[in-house]
C-alpha cells in the first residue's frame, strides 16, 4: 500500500512538472511590456495625419502599380510600408480595455485611411495605361477561409509582438500576411472601370480582414488582462460598457455569419472543381472552360466543352452525380460546339486562351530542358579542360605518371539506400609507385578537386 502511494506521488509530482514547463513554455507574460505602454504605442499609431498620411498615399500608388504590373516583390514592398494596422488594433484594444473614445478615434481614422486609399488607386487607375486585370488583381475580388483565418492568425501575432517590450518584425510581417492593402487597391479598380463586382469583392475581403484582426486583437487584450478605462460616475461606465457591447455584437455577429458562408463556398467549390475533374475526362471531349457561381439556394457549375459531343442521356446521368459530392441544389449547365445558344467568338478566344496557355507551359518546360543540358555541357566542358591542368600538375609532383584521367561518378550505396557523387581518378605510372606516394596523390587531388571523397584506381 506504501509503495503505491509513492508511486502515486511520484505521478502526480512528474504530471504537475509538466504542465509548470508547458505553463512557463506558453507564458505571455514574460517579455511583457507594461499595458498602459502597449496601449499608448498602439494608440499612436491610429492617428492618420501628416506623414502618416502621406506614407500611405505613396503606399497605395506603390501597391496599385505592382498589382498593374502583376509584381509580387512590388506588392509585398508596399504592404511593409503601409500604416493601415494601426487603427484596425486600435479598435480591437479599445474594445478590450472599454475606451469608447478611442473606439470612434480609430474608426474615424480606419475611415479616412480607407477613403484616402480608394480615392488613390481609383485615381491612378483611371490614367494608367495597362487596363487589363492581372492574377494578383483577381486575387483580390473574391475572399475564402484562408483570408479569414490569416487575418485572425494573423491579428494575433500582432497584438502579442506589440505587447512585447522588444518590439520584433513581427507586425510589418502581419501587414503582409494579411493583405490589407491590395483589396483597398482592388476597390478602387473596381471604381475606376466600373466594375461593381471587383469593388464589392476586394471590399468585402478587406472588411472581413479587418474584422477579424480587431477581434483577434480584443481576446489577446482581455486574455493578458489588460487594465480596464476607469471612470468616475459608474452610470457612464455603464452606458460606455453597453455601447461597446453593443459595437462588438454588430460588428461581430455578421462576421462569423459571413465567414460561415465563405466556409460553405470554399467547401463547395472543392467538390464542385473534383465533380468537374471526375466526371467530365472523355477521351475524345476536352473542357475548354469551367465557371463556379455558388448560391445557398441555387449554384450552378458551368462547362465549355469542344470535340466529339455528349449526349443528353449522359448529362442527365452525370447530372444526378451531384449529391454524391454533396453538390445539393446545383444545376449543371453545359454547352458543346455547334450548340445554337453558344457564342463561337466566345469559343474562339476560350480555345486559343487554351492554346496559348498549353505552348506557353510546354515552351517553359523546353527552356528549363535547354537550360539544364547546357548546363551539363559547361560542366562537361569544364571537367575536360581540368583533366589537363590535373594532369600537368601532377606530373610535376610525379615524374612516373604518364596517364591520368578524373570524372566525378555516382555510387549506389545499397546497404544504407542512397547515392554518392565520388571523384574517380585513373593514374598510370611508368613504374609502380609505392603507398606514400599514391596516398600524396589522393590527398593532393582532394585538396585540388574540393572533392568530399577520392577514389584512386592504379591504372596497368
């Protein structure tokens, strides 16, 4: 009874030593700064006036020239530099700490950054000359649940950096990750061609960014316990308190609702594109395009298809497919070559689109082919003219040798299932030579050649 208390206490005492080094592990306490500093540090960086407000104008042109340009590297630049994290924290931190007056200040400020940024990018795309819509344009009109979870992710990382008396990378690296500024950029896109469905998108996506780092940033501050806004008549701290409440439950309320919604349509176009992908491979028809329009009543899956065509039969029966890849009310709708309702010039462009598309990734994989023989060729060439120079050096040292070859070769080691690259060289001596000097010579090649390993064969 005796020893199975002990080893009872001895348990029980292991267990509690691992959850103090998980504890002490996952504390966010230490490195801490102090909360009224943390709270001052965000709280200068919601105003938007002066150099700040320039930073982001130049900002939103650098941002809105890369995504012109389709430049990723242009695109990142702009999103270090941009102070738009300021005010969307603030609103958070505000909510966390009940400062109703810094709640206003930072949405004020949120909404002067963001008209500010939209009146920009509009501007600049009405003049520039490249009109088209690139892919990290595109990227932009249309948010899923990855964007929801970077932001949230990504609101986290922020508000614990910025609570940290060594302030780290970490929040210019937030920015980037989440992308604020490309769909203000993308709104103003929109605006410039007119295109109400590019605004709507890149907005909404900035709008659940923005969302769901202030409410990542509010359960940080009310997790670390920050200290609450005091206030001397307790009637105004309580009508304050239901104000924010109240603020929370709006803004909050339909976030969740809509990042509910971006989940069933990420979810949907899944199955949709693997329903596609499985269903529509005939050896004889090929897919020219394929369109996703997801509705909770109503979705559709539209497919473009050239060559030997489908019967109606056929699609009834693939149509029926659709709940066994929970594509629930989705119609299929599928147009074929000669169809009367089917647009040729359409067509047309969707075939050669294709054409171009598959040369220019053929014309890609032949260029890397050419690039990698040509490599092969230097080194070749570069091997042969070494040999000489080893040769005459070596002769040197070795008066006897009167052969000499080196080629690098890959050994199959079957004992431990790997390969090794060896430098093989081949020496010929007019006389045999003892050990000493067949082992300078290995030792002199290695240190010559830079080779990891030397094998010396004794050639007759």
């Amino acid at each position: 009874m005796t020893n199975e208390r002990h080893q009872l206490n001895a348990l029980s005492e292991r267990i509690a030593g691992f959850l103090t080094f998980i504890r002490d592990r996952f504390d966010l306490q230490e490195g801490k700064e102090d909360e009224l500093e943390t709270i001052e540090y965000i709280r200068k960086n919601v105003e938007f006036r002066g150099a700040n407000l320039w930073i982001l104008i130049f900002a939103i042109l650098v941002a809105s020239v890369g995504l012109n340009v389709n430049s990723t590297a242009v695109i990142i630049g702009a999103m270090l530099i941009s102070p738009l994290m300021g005010p969307i924290m603030g609103i958070g931190m505000a909510a966390g700490v009940n400062d109703f007056e810094l709640i206003k200040k930072s949405m004020k400020n949120l909404g002067i950054a963001v008209l500010i940024s939209i009146m920009t990018s509009t501007l600049y795309f009405s003049f520039t000359p490249l009109a088209d819509a690139q892919s990290e344009l595109l990227a932009r009109t249309e948010p899923t649940i990855w964007d929801v979870l970077i932001a949230l992710f990504g609101g986290l990382v922020g508000i614990i950096a910025g609570s940290r008396k060594e302030k780290s990378n970490a929040i210019p690296g937030v920015a980037i990750a989440t992308a604020l500024m490309p769909p203000l950029c993308t709104a103003g896109y929109g605006l410039a061609t007119w295109n109400l469905y590019y605004f709507l998108g890149a907005f909404y996506l900035f709008f659940i960014n923005s969302v769901f780092i202030s409410l990542s940033t509010y359960l940080i501050v009310r997790f670390m316990g920050f200290p609450k806004k005091e206030f001397l008549d307790n009637q105004r701290e309580k009508r304050v308190r239901n104000y924010i409440t109240i603020f929370i439950v709006i803004t909050i309320v339909p976030s969740i609702y809509l990042a509910y919604n971006i989940v069933k349509r990420t979810l949907w176009e899944k199955s949709a594109k693997e329903f596609v992908q499985r269903e529509f491979d005939f050896p004889s028809t090929q897919i020219i395009t394929s369109s996703y329009q997801y509705d909770p009543d109503s979705s559709t899956i539209e497919v473009v298809m050239v060559g030997q065509r489908i019967n109606e039969e056929l699609i009834s029966s693939i149509q029926k497919k659709t709940e066994a890849f929970k594509l629930n009310r989705t119609y299929l709708s599928v147009k074929q070559s000669g169809d009367s309702g089917m647009d040729m010039n359409v067509l047309r462009s969707d075939v050669l689109k294709d054409l171009y598309e598959r040369n220019e990734s053929m014309v890609r994989d032949k260029d890397q082919k050419i690039a990698f023989l040509e490599r092969e060729v230097a080194r070749y060439a570069a091997s042969t003219g070494m040999v000489v120079d080893l040769a005459q050096e070596a002769r040197i040292n070795h008066k006897d040798l009167i052969a000499f070859s080196v080629n690098r070769t890959v050994v199959a080691n079957l004992l431990e299932d790997r390969q090794d690259t060896i430098l093989v060289a081949v020496a010929t001596f007019s006389n045999v030579p003892e050990a000493l000097e067949t082992d300078r010579l290995k030792s002199w090649l290695k240190v010559r050649t830079k080779a990891d390993s030397v094998s010396l064969i004794l050639g007759q």
